[in-house]
C-alpha cells in the first residue's frame, strides 16, 4: 500500500490538502519504508488546489492531510485515492492508519 501525507516539514501532518506543496511517500508491505518527496507548485493565495496534490500523488492508494474539501473528496475516490484526514507526527498519524486498516482487516 502506498501512502501520502501532506506536511509542511516531513516531520508533523500539518496542511489542508489544498494547501499541500510538500507531499512525503511511503510504501507499507509489513513494514513502513519512505520512498520520496513530493513538491507541488501551489499558489499561497489561491484556493482549490487539492487537484494538484492528487495528480502528483496518483500512485497512492491513501493520502492523508489535516483537511480536505468536498471537490478534492470527489476527484480523489474517481482516481481511487482514499482521502483521510488527521494531524500530529507523520510517524504516529502513519501507524495509526496503518493500525486501523489491520483492525478491520481482521
């Protein structure tokens, strides 16, 4: 499974997904392996823009940001990006997902 989250530092999930002009990839088979990051040319004064953030991130099965809009919901599930929407350490706000999808897994 591979996972996207939108941050400002790498370190803490911490921007609207509108606002996203640093995205960090990671790939989950078992274990949790960063693969790269993602810069997205965002306008800071322009609004609507989760668009780009889900056309640089449409290898991804999961994208997660603090929030996101209704537009950006719709555009994500017609590419078959889940959107989910948490804060707090990229680490924790990871393994949490990650916990999440194991749980209802079994």
């Amino acid at each position: 499974m591979r996972l996207a989250v939108v941050s400002s530092d790498g370190v803490n999930v911490d921007l609207h997904l509108g606002k996203g002009k640093s995205v960090y990839i990671y790939d989950y088979d078992d274990e949790l392996s960063f693969i790269e990051h993602r810069e997205v040319e965002i306008a800071e004064d322009s609004k609507h823009q989760g668009s780009k953030v889900l056309k640089a991130c449409e290898d991804c099965d999961v994208l997660i940001s603090i929030q996101y809009g209704f537009k950006s919901k719709i555009k994500a599930e017609d590419q078959g990006i889940k959107l989910v929407m948490d804060e707090g350490p990229v680490e924790e706000v990871l393994n949490r997902y990650i916990d999440h999808v194991n749980f209802i897994e079994n």
